[in-house]
C-alpha cells in the first residue's frame, strides 16, 4: 500500500513564548427564558401550590384574627374672611387649606385626644369587649395609659387625595367595637376643635392688637428720624451737590480708561518677555532684540572675521585639496570662530533682552502708580455720590414706609372689627361631619382575592430564587455559554449527544461513517472546516485532541473528524498518544500492534506502524503493544521525529491523548504538535477545570483553537431540540445520496489498493 505523500504547507515556526495564565472561569451569567423553559413544571407547581396555601391562609386568618374597620368622614373649609360669606362657599388657598388638614390630621391621632374619649366617652368603656383587655377584674379600674398605647394601632387617620376630605378609621377584630371606639373619638375631636375655634380666635384679636400697637409705634420712629435728616443735611441742596460730584469724576473717567489700557499692554508685554526668558527649551528672543544684537560691535567684528575665514578657506581647497593641513587647519579656525560668534551672540541676546525686561518693568511700575493715583481720585468722587445718594434715598424710603404704616394702621382697625364679627358668628367652624360610622358588615382582613394571589407570589419568589442559587452555584460546562464565561477561550464547536441525533447512529465513534446526514456529522463538519481554515493560514499539519476528564469524548471526536477529513479528499493520519486506555485500535477496527510504542522504541518504522482503514484516506497508528507503551517516550526527540514524517507523508494529523486530569502526556505531546483542541463532556468537567487546562495549554508549543463541547443534550438548553431535529430534516433528503457517494468513493479506493 501507498502511503507516501507530498507535504501540502511549510512546518510551523518555533514554538512561542509562554503566555500568562488568564484568570479561571467567569461569574456565571443568567438567561431567563431559558431558564423558564428548563423549569417550567417546578414553577406551575409552585403556582398550584401558592394558590392551595393561599385559600387555606385566607379560612385559617378569618377564623383566627378577621378585622373590621368603622369610618368616620370629615370636610375641611378654609377660614371665613368676611362676616357675610358662608362657609360652604368659601375659596381658600390651596397651600392654607393642605396645611389646616395636615395639623387636623396630627389632632386625630394624638395621644391628648385618644385619652380625652377614653375618660369622657361612656360607650367605649362600657359597651365593647376590647376595652376589657385593660380593665382589672378586681378593681374594675381601666388603665388609661395602656388603651392610648394600643390605641396607635387601631385608630388612624389620612386624608383622601384631591379632595378636602379627612378619613377617621378605627380597626378591631369586632365590627360593633370598631363603630364604637371611632365615634369616641370624633366626640372628643369635636369638642377639641370648638375648643380650639374660641382660644384661636382670642388669640387672633390679642395678635392683631398687638400688631396695631407696633405699626403705630414703627410710624412715630419713621416720622422723628425723616425730621432729623431734614435738620442734618440740608435737604434742598443734596440735588446740587450731586451734580458736581458727578462733574469731577465724569472728567476723571477718561484718562483713568487710558491709564488702565497702557497697564494692561505693559504687563502682556512683560509677560510675553518673561515666559519668552525661561522656555524649558531655553529662552526665545523677539526679532527687535536680535537685529540689535546683529548690528552690535562685536557680532559685526565676528562677521568679517568668518567672511575672512570662509574665503581663506574656498581658496585653500582650490589650491590645497580639502585633506591638507593648512586646509583643515583653517577649516578648524573658522569652527571655533562661529562657536565663539554664536556664544558671543547668545550672551548678548541675553544681556540686551533682560535689559529690557527691567526697563519694561520700570514702564509697568510707573504706570501702576498713576493708575492707583487715578483710581483713588474716582473711588473718592463716586463716594461722595454715593452718600449724597444714601441720604436722599433714606428721607424717601422712610417717606413711603411712614404712609405704608398709616395705611397698614387703618387696615389692623378694620381687621380687628371684621374678626369681632366673626367670633359672633356660630358657622365659624372649618370643620363639618359628612358620614358618621356604622358597624361594618364584612371584614376587610383576610380578604381572598388578595390572600390567594399573594400565595402564589410568594411561593414563586422562593421557588424561583432556589432556582437562580442553584443555577449560580452550577459551576459545570452544560452548554457552549458556560464555556465562553471563561475569559480568552473560544467555542470550537458543539456535538449533541448520539442519543439526541435523530438520524441515531449505531456508535458515537462511527457517526460521520454511519450516519453522514446525521446531526452529529454536520456538528463535525463545522468543527473540520474551523480547524482547517486555521491550519491553512497557520501551516499547521499535527493537531492535538485533549479530553478534561475520562469520557469526555476526545477519541471519539478524534474518530469523527478524521472521517470528515477524508470525505474532504484529504489523507489523514490518526495516532493513538492514549498509552493508558488505548482505543483507537477497536473504534477503527484495526490490529493492537505494531503501533507508537513500537515506533518510538525504534522497532518498527512509522510506515510499517501506519495501519490502512476501511476508509483509504485514513490510516492509525496504535498505541502499540501493552509492553511498548513507554509514558516517557511521547517527550522524547523520537516523538517529534515521528510527527515530523508524519507531516511529510498526510495532509493532516490527528493525535489522541489521555486526559488532561489523570496525566501529564497532553501537555509533553502539546509541546511537539502544531495545534491543540480541549473536548469536554457536557455536565462533566467544570469551568475551572477548563481554565486550568486552557492555561496549560496556552503555555505550549501548540497554538489552542478552542473547546468542543461533547455530548450536549436538548435539555440544558431548551432549544438544542429543536435545533437538531431541523438540521435532521433539512438534510435527511440528502441521506441516501451521501451513503451512496461514500459507498462509490469507498469501493474506488479499494479498488486503487
């Protein structure tokens, strides 16, 4: 049989340099509706369950603890104004009117008033059965302070929004104790508010007098103190005086504005100069300077002198040559002459710049005085302005303030006999019952149609919060998105597990072979087509195929995809590097030995240990004989000169190792081929686990090219089902075709052997 080949692309480079170890496996992430599909049933039992202990909560609560509540309306009114209006009719403010209710509100629920209606009102201490919680048996004594104490949690009051209406509820777990206990305390709030209504409007004249007594007083000051400026300042001449003070500083003004303006051209310029003086990249000198340093004694003597040189010089090359000495010599005398011409001219920008800077600074410095000198002459004009102003302003303010007074003094009076009106009236009060209380004849706790819902919410919430901790604790790969929560690792591929592949292969192994149509195939054939897009633009020949843990599948996706490269017209070479549970020899039905093992130890060579399939595009080299099988050889300058003649002879070789978990021979083998891909088994390995190995990996000679995640059922994702059964049917026409083209490709290659 033939097995030589020509090699198809160049080896691989040398192999890179170790890569930092990334960080292990992501914060698991949430997805919600897969979850609602995934436990749909435990949330519908939740719902059922929710529901059955909310009607039972609901009969349990009205047998043992119903409450019944009494209310009591009442209706706010702003304050009457005017003797005449009638208080049904009255427009008040809006924001008055929102504070009376909140104070009304504060009267309602204090203590003072809960324990006026328990000492005045005869009904409440004698008709109900919850004041007998507090009464001694033996004196028959209530004690007070206890019933306002328990009070708090019975009566309460709020106000009705949009309205100026005020609730008073008392709530007990007796509907006649309810009426009862609410309507003691209206009669008390009742005789609080008329009260109150007498005492406020006391006050209101004593205020108002007051207030007319202090204007009256305000008005005498404001009258005396008007006098004595007309005395003091001679008021009729305050207009003059003005004018010429406004005079003085009006011809002040301009030649203040010219003053400011040179001060401020004087210092830009000074601080144009200084930034120039001490740039970091040394100091910048305007043109002016430089042109007076260009016409200085001695940069004109430096002139000639280098005009002299320059021309001695172009002579000496002509007659001399650039290599003679007197040449160079002169050549030397004209360097040292421009050096000492340049520090010469340095010096003197210096010397001349900071010249005048401190010229510039004596400009600034004489300025600065007569602006100062200017300023204060204004600043003196616009003060005797301003007092002349403050004078006349004071006489007029104190002019207004003292008829405001006489007006607010007639105001007060008139005030003061509309508010005796008033209090004579007996529509005065701000506050009118419009519904007293009656015995409630049903309870509004517990209620069923509250109660039940409620059920179920609450058994929802904990059912699906166990479900969110259960799925945060998961730290298992069950699906491709476990795997691309670990940073810097890629999906290769997803292959489903053969029981969910409709097409049903025999084996798992021999799906591609068996089953070409099926889901499981195609799955292959995607993970081959990312494996060699990859390989053709690296150059790579050799890929390495990893497990995580035993059972993760990595022989079987190694028997898979070297049956997809075949159908691709490519000749593949398949090494069992598994010297612990060899089972490449079964899967391909091939003899035990001579295989690597053999190979390695130098018995037998790579084309005698190469054994032919019933696919002649695919050949295996064994694990070899169970005496061969040297762990410490696949580390070995043997293995990298099998692997290299492996290139030589296939297009492409796939190596099958022992998982990462039990040995260390996917690491040695990793630092001898090209690529390397991790197989995991979903609901298996773990996603530190497939960090790890991603690291280790990472830090070898073959370049990783991601996870195929193996054995992946419908239901860790909810819609993989769905998924294969389509990719089932869209290809199940083309199934007779496939078999009967690989039964023509397989009965040709027999015929070419």
């Amino acid at each position: 049989m033939q097995t030589n080949a020509q090699p198809v692309g160049p080896r691989p480079g040398p192999a890179p340099p170790p890569r930092p170890a990334g960080a292990g496996a992501g914060p698991a992430t949430i997805d919600p509706l897969k979850l609602l599909r995934q436990y749909a049933v435990w949330l519908v039992v939740a719902a059922v369950v929710g529901a059955g202990l909310g009607v039972g909560a609901h009969f349990a609560l009205l047998k043992i603890y119903p409450l019944y509540r009494a209310e009591i309306a009442f209706e706010m009114f702003s304050p009457i104004n005017d003797p005449a209006e009638n208080i049904s009719t009255v427009e008040g403010n809006a924001e008055e009117i929102d504070r009376f209710i909140g104070g009304q509100l504060f009267i309602l629920e204090s203590e003072d008033l809960w324990l006026d209606a328990v000492r005045n009102d005869n009904a409440l201490r004698t008709q109900t059965k919850w004041i007998r919680r507090f009464t001694s048996p033996q004196t028959g004594q209530i004690d007070e302070n206890e019933v306002v104490r328990e009070l708090a949690d019975v009566v309460s009051a709020y106000p009705v929004r949009e309205s100026n209406v005020v609730i008073l509820q008392a709530t007990t777990t007796d509907g006649e104790d309810a009426a009862i206990i609410a309507t003691a305390i209206r009669n008390a709030y009742i005789r609080s508010n008329e009260e109150a209504k007498s005492q406020n409007m006391q006050d209101v004249l004593s205020a108002l007098s007051g207030q007319l007594r202090a204007v009256q007083e305000e008005r005498r000051l404001a009258q005396e103190r008007m006098e004595q400026l007309l005395t003091e300042n001679q008021i009729t001449s305050l207009d003059e005086r003005i004018a010429v003070f406004s005079a003085d500083l009006t011809a002040l003004l301009p030649g203040l504005v010219e003053i400011n303006q040179s001060v401020e051209v004087a210092r830009d310029t000074l601080r144009s100069y200084e930034e120039q003086l001490a740039s970091p990249g040394g100091a910048t000198y305007p043109e002016s300077v430089r042109a007076d340093v260009r016409q200085h004694p001695t940069m004109l003597r430096y002139e000639s002198l280098i005009a002299d040189l320059e021309a001695d010089l172009l002579a000496k090359r002509a007659r001399l040559g650039d290599a003679n000495m007197q040449t160079r010599a002169t050549r030397h005398q004209l360097d040292a002459v421009r050096e000492a011409a340049a520090a010469a001219e340095e010096r003197l920008l210096e010397e001349i710049f900071v010249r005048q800077i401190e010229e510039k600074r004596s400009e600034l410095r004489s300025l600065e005085a007569a602006q100062i000198e200017a300023q204060a002459a204004a600043e003196e004009a616009r003060r005797n302005i301003a007092d002349t102003k403050r004078i006349q302003e004071e006489y007029r303010q104190l002019d207004e303030d003292a008829t405001r007074l006489a007006e607010q003094e007639l105001s007060l009076q008139s005030e003061i006999e509309k508010q005796r009106a008033i209090i004579n009236r007996r529509a005065s009060s701000r506050v009118r019952e419009l519904y007293s209380a009656e015995v409630p004849d049903r309870p509004i706790f517990p209620r069923i149609e509250f109660i039940a819902p409620a059920g179920v919410i609450l058994v929802l919430v904990l059912t699906a919060g166990l479900i969110v901790l259960r799925e945060l604790l998961e730290k298992r790969v069950r699906t491709p998105q476990d795997v691309a929560l670990i940073p810097r690792t890629r999906v290769l591929g997803v292959v489903p597990d053969a029981d969910e592949d409709p097409s049903k292969p025999t084996s798992a192994e021999r799906a591609v072979a068996d089953a070409p149509a099926g889901v499981l195939a195609e799955s292959v054939r995607q993970i081959r087509t990312l494996v060699l897009k990859r390989f053709a633009q690296r150059g790579h020949k050799a890929l390495l195929v990893v497990g995580g843990m035993p059972g993760s599948g990595a022989t079987t996706t190694v028997a898979n995809l070297a049956s997809s490269l075949a159908n691709a017209d490519l000749r593949v070479l398949v090494i069992d590097g598994n010297f612990r549970r060899p089972k490449c020899h079964a899967v391909f039905g091939v003899a035990e030995g001579p295989g690597l093992g053999e190979a390695l130890a130098g018995a037998v060579a790579l084309t005698d240990a190469a054994q032919p399939t019933e696919d002649p595009n695919v050949h295996v080299v064994t694990a070899g004989a169970p005496g061969t099988r040297v762990f410490e050889r696949l580390a070995t300058p043997a293995m990298s000169r099998l692997l290299d003649e492996a290139r030589a002879r296939y297009d492409l070789v796939l190596i099958d190792s022992p998982p990462a978990i039990v040995a260390g021979d996917a690491m040695a083998l990793a630092n001898r081929c090209d690529a390397a891909v991790l197989v995991v088994r979903a609901f298996s390995e773990t996603r530190g686990l497939v960090a790890r190995v991603r690291d280790q990996l990472d830090e070898s000679r073959a370049e990783f090219l991601g996870v195929v995640v193996n054995a992946v059922r419908s239901a860790a994702g909810g819609y993989f089902r769905r998924n294969f059964r389509t990719a089932h049917e869209y290809q199940n026409g083309l199934a007779s075709e496939l078999r009967t083209a690989r039964a023509e490709r397989l009965g040709a290659g027999a015929t070419d052997d």
